[in-house]
C-alpha cells in the first residue's frame, strides 16, 4: 500500500458460492485517483470480486469500504447514495437496445436527479462529448461498432458523476487498434477529471499501458499473490506464476477453471 488516500478498502474479504471458496480473506486497497487492475488466470474470481465490491454479492466474510461507508452493512437510503458514488461499465456495455445514446444516459439522470428534460440532455451530451461520441447521440446502439458501444456504456456510467469507476474486461471482443484507442480514453479520463478506475482485464498490452497498480489473484490459493506496478511485477516477482502470466508463457493460463 502507499501512502496516498485509499478510496475503497477491502479488508479480510472471503467469497463462496455455495460450499465452493472462491476467495479467501483477501485485503487490498485502491489509492485515490489511480488505475487499478484486477488480474488472474481462469477461475480465479476477477469477476466475482467485482461483484462483490460494487454491492451486487455479500462476502461471506470480511468487509468492503468505499471511502468510510461499507457497502456490506449500508442498508436503506445510505445504500442508495453510497452506489450513485460510483458507475459500473459492464463487459457487454449493456446499452438498452431500443433507445438511443443519448436516452441511454438519460436514464440515470431521470431515475436519481431533479434535472429537467433539457438540463438532462445537456448533461449527457457533455458526458458522450467527454467519450467522442457527440455526434452520436441520436443513434441506437445497433448503429454504431463494439468501441463505440463501449465508450457509450462508460458515459452512461459516468452520468452521475462518480469518483469511481469499475470497467469489467473494456477491451474483450475489441481489435488492438480499438482496445489502444479505448485506453487512451481510460487514461485520459483518469487524468483529467480525476476518476479512480478499477478494472477487471486479462488484457496484457492494456495492463501494460493503463495500469498504475495491480492484484493478481490466484485460483488455487484462493489469495492474492501478487500486488504492484505491472512492469514491476513482470520483472521482480519472485512467484513462477506471476512472471509467467506478464511474460506470456503458457504456464499461467493452466492454473484455473471456469471464471467464478
């Protein structure tokens, strides 16, 4: 951990599903500001730890902060504003098919603020400008390619201006050119307006390229065996594994089973 401002705080956290141990009393935290990436092989739990920190599981054990609220115990109205302190782009992006852009991100702004119907449009067409997306507003999201859908699903999550994002696999199903393109955007996101960025990705030139630190979690241990800057890890680490996994050898990927 360095000495910057934590943002969200794991302590101790266990996951099941059922009988199955998923993860087993992990602790980390995510530094205010910075790009952060989860990381493991197969079946590891990249995306169940997701699930958990954004509230949508309960740890068997263990506790979630998000600055000094718990997302495990807030119940109620205090549950509802500390989730509206961050957006969620999910792998899919998973736009409502029959609205368009714009009536897209609307949707947040209309279920959560006071906003008029012009002053919701304006903010969302600043929030698809911030993306590249101006000019699309009044598209569906059947019109436009995969990145394009991809950035619109991160305006969407920032409709309400959250200090946090978390970005599920940004880069699945993407060309390198697209992917490069779509870090671009994280990186300028995080720099200018000052987002943390947590993200789920096996993706190795985005780690490279976007990440300030990392975790990478291991299936069979159930525990976090790894933690730190991507380059760092790839050329210190002490584990087979972990340098396996960020030199590309094929030892890494044989560890895990069906991602829980």
């Amino acid at each position: 951990m360095s000495e910057r401002e934590s943002i969200i705080t794991v302590n101790n956290m266990t996951a099941r599903y059922g009988e199955r141990l998923v993860l087993d009393s992990i602790s980390f935290g995510v530094n205010r500001g910075e790009i952060f990436a989860i990381l493991g092989g197969s079946g590891c739990g990249k995306s169940t730890l997701l699930k958990h920190m954004i509230g949508l599981y309960k740890p068997a054990g263990g506790d979630i902060r998000i600055g000094d609220a718990s997302i495990v115990n807030a119940e109620g109205t205090d549950r509802d504003e500390l989730i509206r302190t961050f957006g969620v782009m999910y792998q899919s992006g998973a736009l409502f098919g029959s609205m368009t852009l714009l009536e897209n991100i609307c949707l947040p702004l209309e279920e959560f603020t006071d906003l008029g119907k012009e002053a919701r449009e304006l903010a969302a067409c600043m929030k698809l400008s911030l993306v590249g997306l101006a000019e699309f507003a009044h598209h569906m999201p059947s019109e436009i390619s995969g990145g394009m859908k991809k950035r619109a699903a991160i305006a969407r999550a920032m409709a309400l201006d959250p200090e946090i994002l978390f970005l599920d696999e940004p880069s699945a199903g993407l060309d390198p050119v697209t992917a490069d393109e779509l870090d671009d955007l994280i990186i300028q996101l995080s720099r200018s307006l000052g987002i943390t960025f947590v993200i789920v990705t096996h993706e190795l030139p985005s780690i490279y390229k976007v990440a300030d630190r990392v975790i990478m979690l291991d299936a069979q241990t159930k525990k976090i065996i790894a933690e730190g800057n991507p380059e760092e890890l790839k050329k210190t680490s002490d584990n087979e594994w972990v340098r396996d996994f960020f030199n590309r050898k094929g030892s890494a990927g044989a560890k895990g089973v069906e991602d829980g």
